[in-house]
C-alpha cells in the first residue's frame, strides 16, 4: 500500500514549508533516511527525509509550492501501484504520457531482439541523481570500431534492459548537501568517510580531519590557499548545565509589579563606554599572525562570556514560575538575514579560544544568510549580543530575546579626544547598552556585569589569562 509523504514541522516554530527542490524524481528508489526534497522553513533551508522505503511514484505537489504542515506531498509505494484513490481522487500518470514525453526510447523497443514499445516503459529505469555520471557511454562510432557483435556495429541506442546491465553497482553514499558541496571543493572522496550522522549519514563534522586525495585516474585539481586549522572542540563537563531556583515571594511581587506597569518584559537599559585602543593593537598583533582573522566581534562575544561566568545572574532564563541560573554559557549573536533576524549561538563560548569563535561565527553567520542553519544551531542562547557598529550606529537598545534576561548592543568603534592621566589624548571608543530583564537583573547586577566587561575589554590579557 502506498504511503504518503508529509510536509514535516523541521523546526520549532515552523507552521508551513516551502518545497524547494525535490531531490527524488518520480519513478526513482527509495529506502529509508533518503532526502526527498529541500525545503525552506521560517528559519533555515531543511532535508525532508524518507519515513518508508519503496518507489517515488507520484509528487502530489510542485517545487516552488508552500504547504501547511502535516500536509501531504508525494506518494512512495511499490512500482507500477495506482495511487490515483490514495492521492484524493487525482489520476496517477499514464505511461504513455511519458513515452511521449520521451521519443528517444523508441528506437530500442523497436527492436527485433529487445522488449515491446509498453514493455519497455514499464522497465526503463529512472534516472538516479546519486549514480556517478562521470563516464558517458561511448558513441557509436567507437563501439563499430571495436566490432561489438558479430554482424556489424552496435545500434546507437542501446536497449533498457542493457542500459540497466551497464549501470554502475557502485553502493550511493549517503551525506547532506553541505558535507557534499565541501568534498566537491576539496576533492574528497566520500567513499572512505564513515558518517555519524542519523542512519550513517555523512554531515559536515566528518570532514574537518580529511585530507583531499586525488580522484582516481584524474587530475588533482589546483591546490587552494590553505585554510586556517581551528583544533576540534570538546567541551569541559562542568557539573549539571543549569539550576532552576524558585521565586521568592519579594522576586513574585517585583515580577506582578513590574509586568502589570510596563509590559510583558519589563526593560530597562544601561550604557557603558569602553576604550578599544589595547583591544585594537592586540587583534592587529593576532591577525598579522596569519592564522586566520579575529573581528572585534568576536572579541566582545569572548570578553561577554567571561563575564556572564563571574555573573551569572545575568546568564539567565526567566521561566513564569521559576528562574533557571545556566552553568554553561551559549552566547546568541543577532544575524540580519534578507528577510529578517536570526540568532545562531555559539555554544561553551566561554570554554573557546579566540580562533575557535572567529571561526565558528563566521561558519554560523554564512550559513544563516544561506538559511542553512539547523534547529539546534539557533535555540538555546542564554544570553544574546547585537552589533550594528559597522553600519556606523554609535549607540542602539536592543530587544530582549526571552527566555534570555539581557541583550548587549554593540555601537560603531571612532576615535574620540579623551583626558588619559591629564592629558588629551585620541583614543579609539566604543558604546555598550545591556538591555536587562528587571524580573531577572536588578540594576546593580546589570551594572557589575558591565563593570567586570569594561575590565576585561580594556586589558584584553585578562581573555587569555
């Protein structure tokens, strides 16, 4: 019996799905934990996978179209099952359809030796998108020149049962696209890879320790300019990731209180101005290292982290009934998007070094704007940073992202005249407003937050110490 293939809720939020691309054609394969089609969520651009193995008979509904959740989008079944009652009512496609839709195939029912015209189409196998394509069958004059069989050259087109024959029986290696598009750009051969992806799948962590290697029988493509090699994470068990303590009745009260006069979040905002100048030689002095490049970015994401360590009370949840204190500390960083705001995290931020996050949130930020992110990549936060310096704001509030309790808003960096042990001096300056939940943050803990930030962006020794 038929089953029917669903538009799937691939991210928390996600009501409908736009069906991007399908990636099984109708008529092709199918086995359990394949990617069927892409599809675009409110977030990110997500694998639709097959639940049950069987053939793609029919796709109920067009690439480019948007579909409710839970609604059906195609058909997988046993070859040649009419799935024209399963699919409410619509017809299933008529094979002669196809024959017209492809005259090339007559020339070899037609044949003495070989199958009828209708036999032919139903054994013509589909194209498959994962078979290598890389060896083209040769062209008849070549096969004459060989003397393929005994009466005189081969026929040009060659019969389905014989194309099925010379197929490839080469195993299909399951990965995502991602881990896919960076093997193509390394010239890695994803035939040794053992994935650890969902049913052996390759993603894109199996790579990182992978050398390229020649294809083989080729020729090795142009060497590129070496990438910087970042060392592999493992986060440091530091106990239970996080303690929920229950509301004192003062912290009930300011909670009503607060929520009954000003709003769902009760906000208020505290502004700080540093002096960048040690923080600017130091990232001139790391960058001319040549081991990849440090922004000022990622520098006050490092500094943010450390800081929510010595302050947890700001590296918090409010939760209606409770407030949960986190031990770990996931920095969220604000991405503008084409259409949006999205907010990768960084994870263990205050476990990595410099290099580690420069490299992480360049890798998150890219994929963001490509709407490649997963799920688990853009939840989670404990406490979010927004930088609009390089669009030349100097100073800007930002909105809380619940259940996080504060938000840093980061202001442009501009060289400003300022009194440095009695004297004028230019020095390079930049704005800092937390935006705290008052439920959470009183002012003075939002205040020593920024006081120990401050420190440690002025003497950015203490990031490494």
């Amino acid at each position: 019996m038929a089953t029917k293939v669903v538009m799937e809720a691939l991210s928390p939020t996600m009501e409908e799905g736009r069906l991007v691309e399908w990636k099984k054609q109708e008529g092709e394969a199918v086995a359990v934990g394949d990617v069927l089609a892409e599809v675009e969520t409110d977030k990110a651009v997500m694998e639709l996978v097959a639940r049950a193995a069987g053939t793609m008979l029919r796709h109920i509904v067009p690439a480019g179209t948007t579909v409710p959740v839970s609604d059906p989008v195609a058909m997988i079944g046993e070859k040649g099952e009419d799935v024209g009652a399963a699919n409410g009512g619509k017809p299933a496609p008529k094979a002669e359809a196809k024959a017209e839709a492809k005259p090339a195939a007559g020339p070899a029912a037609g044949t003495g030796a070989g199958p009828s015209a209708k036999d032919a189409q139903m054994t013509q196998p589909a194209p498959d998108a994962n078979v290598p394509t890389s060896m083209p069958p040769a062209p008849p004059a070549a096969a004459a020149s060989e003397g393929q069989g005994p009466s005189g050259p081969a026929p040009k087109t060659a019969s389905p049962g014989a194309a099925a024959a010379a197929a490839p029986t080469e195993v299909r290696v399951k990965a995502s696209p991602l881990a896919r598009k960076i093997a193509a750009d390394r010239g890695l051969d994803l035939h040794s890879v053992t994935g650890s992806g969902p049913a052996g799948r390759i993603v894109q962590r199996d790579l990182r320790d992978i050398q390229p290697t020649a294809a083989a029988g080729g020729t090795p493509s142009a060497p590129k300019a070496a990438a910087p090699i970042v060392p592999r994470f493992e986060p440091v068990p530091l106990g239970e990731p996080f303690r929920d303590v229950p509301l004192t009745q003062i912290r009930k009260t300011i909670a009503k209180r607060l929520g009954q006069s000003l709003g769902p979040v009760p906000t208020f905002y505290l502004t700080i101005e540093v002096d960048m100048e040690r923080v600017a030689e130091a990232r001139e002095a790391l960058n001319a290292l040549g081991e990849g490049k440090v922004s000022f970015n990622d520098i006050t994401i490092k500094a943010v982290a450390l800081a929510l360590k010595q302050h947890p009370a700001c590296n918090a949840w409010w939760q209606d009934d409770h407030i949960r204190y986190w031990g770990e500390v996931h920095v969220a960083m604000a991405v503008a998007i084409e259409d949006g705001l999205i907010t990768p995290v960084i994870r263990h931020a205050d476990q990595k070094s410099l290099r580690q996050i420069a490299a992480e949130s360049k890798d998150l930020a890219g994929r963001a704007r490509e709407r490649k992110l997963k799920p688990d990549e853009y939840t989670g936060g404990t406490f979010s940073v927004s930088n609009l310096g390089m669009l030349d704001i100097e100073e800007f509030t930002a909105i809380i992202n619940p259940p996080e309790a504060g938000i840093l808003a980061i202001g442009r960096m501009a060289e400003k005249p300022v009194v440095v042990d009695g004297q004028v001096d230019v020095r390079r300056r930049m704005r800092l407003t937390m935006s705290c939940d008052h439920r959470v943050i009183d002012g003075a803990t939002g205040a020593q937050f920024l006081k120990t930030l401050k420190a440690m962006l002025e003497n950015p020794l203490a990031l490494v110490w």
